[in-house]
C-alpha cells in the first residue's frame, strides 16, 4: 500500500488526515526549502486482524490493521526573534553552495505514551530544491515510509524525527534515553552535527502547552491517522518541526582599509594601527631603539607613538563543545519575569512554544566548571624537536576542544564555520575559558605588508622590538656578568677592559600561553666560566652557580609585581572575541554589582551569529608558539587584549555582533 504527497501550498488545511512537517531551519540565502514524505503504518505480524479502540474493543479504527500517515516535511516560515533591538526580521536562506539544506535520509522513531520505544523506519527519495516562493515552498518528495508491527497495544502517541543520521544511528529505547543520546557515542558519526557533508536535525525542544512530559516530540492520536489512502487527502495535519544541531558563525570587517600589497593574485587589506614603541630618544627628539653590545651608551628607554599596519591572518572558533545531545536540553525551571535570580532568569524570554521552538538550552558542557587559565590546564605535554615542553592538543580537556593560531584558517569576509551548541550556568559562564569565541589571527607589519626586522616583545603596557627589550632588561636589572673586551691593553681599567653582556648572549624563552622571559643562550651557558663577575669591585671568573643567579634577575622572578612579558613571534597577534548569545546585557539589582546571566554567552543550535569587527584600537595578544592551543583567562583583560562587542539578535535564525578591537 503507498501513499504518494504531491505538491501543496504551505498552510493550514483543516482536519486532514496529513502530517506536516516544518524544518525549523537557518536561512542563510534568498531559497527555501522543504521536505516531502509519506508514511504508511500497517500491521504485517497479523494482517487480518483490526486494530480496535483500546477503550472498549467495538470500534474498528484501522480495517486489517493498516493505517496510513502523510509525512510532508516543509521550511516553517514562522517570522520569530529570541530579543531584538530593532525591527528588521534577519532572516538568512540556507546555501544552495553549501550542503546546509540537503537530506540524504530521514528517520522516524515512534514511543508510546510511557515513552517506550515502539518501532521504526527511515526511507529517502529524496526532492528538488525550490526558489523561494511564498505560497510554494517545498520539495517534490514521493517518500513512502512502512511501519510494519502496529497493534492495539503499541499504538505510538510520539514520533520523533532525526533527518541525516548515520546508517547505525539508533535515537534510543525509550525517550529518556534519547534525550540523553550523545551524538559522538554513536558508531559512525563523523561528526557530533554533521554526518558527512550533510547537517544532523532533530524535532526541536520547547515547553508544550498541552502539558506533554516530552519536549521534544511529535504528539500523535488515533485521528492523525487515515484508514485508507483515499482518505489521506482528509486527514488531520500535524506540524513536526526540526533543527539543525549546529550553529553557524561568520566573520566580517567594515574597517577602512589603509593599505594594501598582492599576495599572488589576491589583494591583501591592511589596517593601520597607532602604537606606543618603546625605544631612545635621540638629539633631534626622535625616537629610535636602544643601541646594541658595546655601542650602547644611553640606557633609558622611552615611548614614542608610530603607525602599525595589522593583517587579518585567518579566524577560528575555540572553546567549542565537543560532543553534542541528539535533542536539545532544556530545564523547564528557567523563567522569564524575575532577574534578581541568576539561577533561574537565563537572562531573555527563552522558551517560544507559539513558534514550535526555544532558545536556549543545555549542551553538552552545561553545568560542568570549566577551570583552565592556559594550555598546560587542557593539553597533555608533548617534546619539539629542541626538548621544550610545548601544548599543541586539547586532549585533557573533557568537554571543550580548543584551537591554535596555526589552524584559524577561516577568511574574513568570506569563510563561514560551524560548531555544536555550548551553552552554561551563570556561575561556569564567567569563565573566559568556558565561552565558544572566534580567535582572529593578525599580523603586525609594514605598510607594504612586510616583516618587521624583528620579533615583538610587549611588557608594562608598551611595545618592543626583541633586541629592544633584551637591552631593556639586560640594562634596569644591572646584571652581573661581563665579558673581556679583546684587544684591549691588559693595564687598561676595568671599565675599559669589560663589559657588560648585550642582547647577544641572552634570548627569550617560550613560557606558555605568549608569556615569555629572558635567560642566558645555551652557548653562554656552557661558555659561562669564561665570563666575569665584579665581587668588592674586582673582577673575577663566572662559575656555573652563576647561571641560576642570572637567569633569576634576566625572568623578572623576583617582581612580583610585574606584569608578564608577551611575545609576538613573527608580529603573530590574535584577538579573542566572546560569541554573546544576548548582547552582553546584564542587570543592576538595587545597586548590586552587575550580573552575567546565563545566556549573556553562548551558541545555541540553528543559530546563525554574524559577527563584524568595526573598530581597531588596540593590539592583540602575542603569539609565541602558532602550534600551541589558546585558552582565554580573565588576566588577558587586564592587559587590554579584551574585545568590546555589542549584540543585535535579529530574529530567532540571525544572531549580529559588532565588535571593536
């Protein structure tokens, strides 16, 4: 027995015997999109017996235990916000470039009304894409799908939706069960959103009127069900809606561009920034950098304000959720009406059950502290080539994969990315640590796009070239090791006869995290006993003990005080920049310290978060080691590497933040 759903208009057609259902879906481009299925319920274990009313036995709902369901699966169209500031809908159409708004399978679970797992099928024709149309906006499905097994006593009361599933995906034997179902537990899932190039969607999650317990099904009745196929042009129309379980990000720049330079075919922006550069003032008042080795004469160090020129290098996402639910969690605890409690005021009217969905809810990472300040906090230690200790993974971090500089190789203005949702409590929030953020990748040069002759060094709020700041320290710490001048008269004074070490016996150490310190080269130390040291104003030969002594006073390890220095290897520099999920809005209670709700930051699946960098004032965060992992901490802030963003939800699909850096 088949039923075929040919071509209709998307509205409300009364009491027919159809079930509608609506993807709740990102539109990303000007075309919308749809599915159509039909599903057939019949009862092969023993054809010819009726399926009855349950209540009393007489009435025969299902002639020879066969019943037939329409399955028309087509874009919702619903105009929705979670919170705007204006009235513009933002609406984005799914790619057609990208496989956003393909089916390859669709799957359908049905559970009884304890929950319990009654049966399946999954069967895909698959359909054509339509241009948008407001009164056509759908796929040409000829989708039949077979329940076979159907009784008095198993009657399903929900069906649950899975679209793009693995070919072992199974959702769960009870819905509990499949509300816990993590995506990554399932053999062959490639992926805890995708499968393959194709996006996993589920039925979405609001809180259901009717007082359904699950908020995360299709409710059934025995009239959503045809006795024939005749009959399916009558049937009753049940809506089933769905979600991507990914969230999309983009980022953009309105900056002026100031100068430019070719990279092969491509033109390369470049944007001026105004720095203060540590360095001498020479006679004529300009400021130059401090001298080198024995022509070094003036030993303080002053700023001067110069131009920078900064390349966007690439972006990524960090701090994204590694393993995502099936179903999005929500707690039906959350409310809308009192903000002095942060504990259940997620900060937004969250929950849009008129429009088949929610907007907020709990990922994978909800309620789970994320503790880490620096990359030795998530990654186990690995060996380079040299011996040093260096953080290149996320492997001990449960729950969040972090990125490196190395592999944000998105484009600005062009590139999109994708991540599971990563949502948590107001008090695990505040971690800088536990917020999904874009990592934008810079590149400090000259106008032309070229190098600077040297690495950077930033340190007390200024900015230094690496011989710049080795003179700095070698000079303000007095240290005690010099070396004999060679041709020099042995009569001569001391003064005459030593100097000093300069920058060439010392280099800077990778810390971790851009952190850097000076120490002695490997060399010097192993030359250290052909050095000196001036005891009661004699000088006398260095002995090995001196190296701790030295490496001591050239680290800072005794100025608590200090703040770190910061290596720009290679002019290498990222900003990190908070996905805000609410605008970064907060409440003052009667005066109390501003509060962070819980949905201040976050990414919530079907969410699209366009992000666009609109100001350019400060550098950022050095990086030392492009291969190590960024973990964001709140001491970052202190040194102005913060990013201030400002949040415009357009509607329900569209999420736009403005960021300055």
């Amino acid at each position: 027995m088949i039923g075929l759903a040919g071509r209709t208009k998307t509205k409300i057609l009364g009491d027919n015997f159809i079930i509608t259902i609506n993807y709740l879906i990102m539109k990303m481009k000007k075309f919308i999109w749809g599915i159509c299925a039909c599903m057939a319920l019949c009862a092969c274990s023993d054809e010819g017996k009726d399926v009855t009313d349950v209540d009393n036995g007489n009435t025969v709902i299902f002639p020879n235990g066969e019943a037939y369901i329409n399955v028309r699966i087509s874009e919702a169209g619903a105009l929705t916000r979670a919170t705007t500031k204006d009235d513009s809908t933002g609406f984005e159409f799914a790619d057609e470039n990208t496989k956003e708004g393909k089916v390859e399978n669709a799957k359908f679970y049905f559970y009884d009304a304890t929950g319990a797992f009654v049966l399946k099928n999954d069967v895909w024709d698959g359909g054509n894409i339509h241009a948008p149309n407001p009164d056509n906006i759908e796929f040409d499905g000829k989708t039949v799908v077979v329940l076979r097994g159907l009784t008095e006593t198993n009657f399903p009361n929900y069906m649950l939706t899975v679209l793009n599933a693995p070919a072992n995906f199974e959702a769960g034997a009870t819905l509990e069960e499949a509300q816990k179902n993590l995506m990554a537990l399932n053999n062959g899932v490639e992926g805890v959103y995708k499968n393959g190039e194709n996006f996993v969607m589920s039925t979405t999650s609001y809180v259901r009127e009717d007082g359904t317990p699950y908020y995360c099904v299709t409710t059934l009745s025995p009239e959503n069900f045809a006795k024939s196929t005749e009959q399916l042009k009558d049937a009753q129309i049940v809506k089933v809606y769905v979600e991507r379980l990914a969230a999309k990000v983009a980022l953009r720049t309105t900056l002026t561009e100031a100068s430019s330079y070719m990279k092969g075919d491509d033109k390369v922006s470049l944007y001026k920034l105004n720095v203060s550069i540590a360095g001498e003032e020479n006679d004529e008042g300009k400021v130059v950098f401090p001298g080198v080795g024995e022509d070094a004469t003036d030993d303080e160090i002053k700023a001067g304000a110069t131009d920078i020129y900064v390349e966007f290098v690439g972006w990524g996402l960090n701090a994204t959720a590694k393993d995502s639910y099936l179903l999005k969690g929500i707690k039906t605890a959350w409310q809308n009406t009192n903000p002095a409690d942060k504990n259940t005021y997620v900060g937004f009217e969250w929950d849009a059950n008129s429009y088949f969905r929610s907007y907020w809810g709990t990922s994978f990472a909800y309620g789970h502290e994320i503790s880490a300040n620096s990359a030795a906090d998530v990654a186990t230690e690995e060996k380079d080539k040299d011996g040093n200790t260096v953080f290149h993974n996320s492997d001990n971090s449960t729950y969040l994969n972090f990125i490196s500089a190395e592999n944000c190789n998105g484009v600005i203005n062009k590139d999109v990315a994708y991540c599971a949702e990563n949502t948590n409590t107001a008090d695990y929030a505040v971690s800088r640590a536990a917020r999904t953020s874009v990592i934008l990748v810079a590149r400090i040069c000259d106008k032309d796009g070229n190098d600077l002759e040297d690495d950077l060094v930033r340190f007390n709020g200024l900015l230094y070239l690496k011989k710049s700041y080795l003179n700095y320290v070698l000079n303000t710490q007095k240290i005690n090791l010099y070396y004999k001048v060679a041709g020099v008269d042995e009569d001569a004074t001391d003064d005459k006869k030593y100097k000093q070490i300069n920058n060439t016996y010392v280099e800077l150490v990778n810390m971790g995290d851009g952190k850097v310190k000076v120490a002695l080269t490997k060399d010097t130390e192993d030359a250290i006993t052909t050095l000196y040291k001036k005891v009661e104003s004699a000088m006398v030969p260095a002995e090995t003990t001196d190296i701790d002594i030295v490496n001591t006073a050239l680290s800072f390890k005794n100025f608590e005080s200090q703040s770190p220095a910061i290596g720009y290897k290679g002019g290498l520099m990222y900003y990190n920049i908070p996905i805000e999920h609410l605008n970064n809005e907060t409440e003052t209670i009667e005066g109390a310290k501003v509060k962070t709700f819980e949905a201040n930051y976050g990414v919530v699946r079907n969410h699209y978060y366009q992000l666009t960098v609109n100001k350019l004032e400060n550098l950022g965060k050095g990086v030392y080691d492009p291969d190590e992992v960024i973990v964001p901490n709140e001491d970052d802030e202190k040194e102005n590497y913060y990013v201030g963003a400002t949040i415009n939800i357009l509607s329900w699909k569209v999420v736009s933040q403005n960021v300055g850096l």
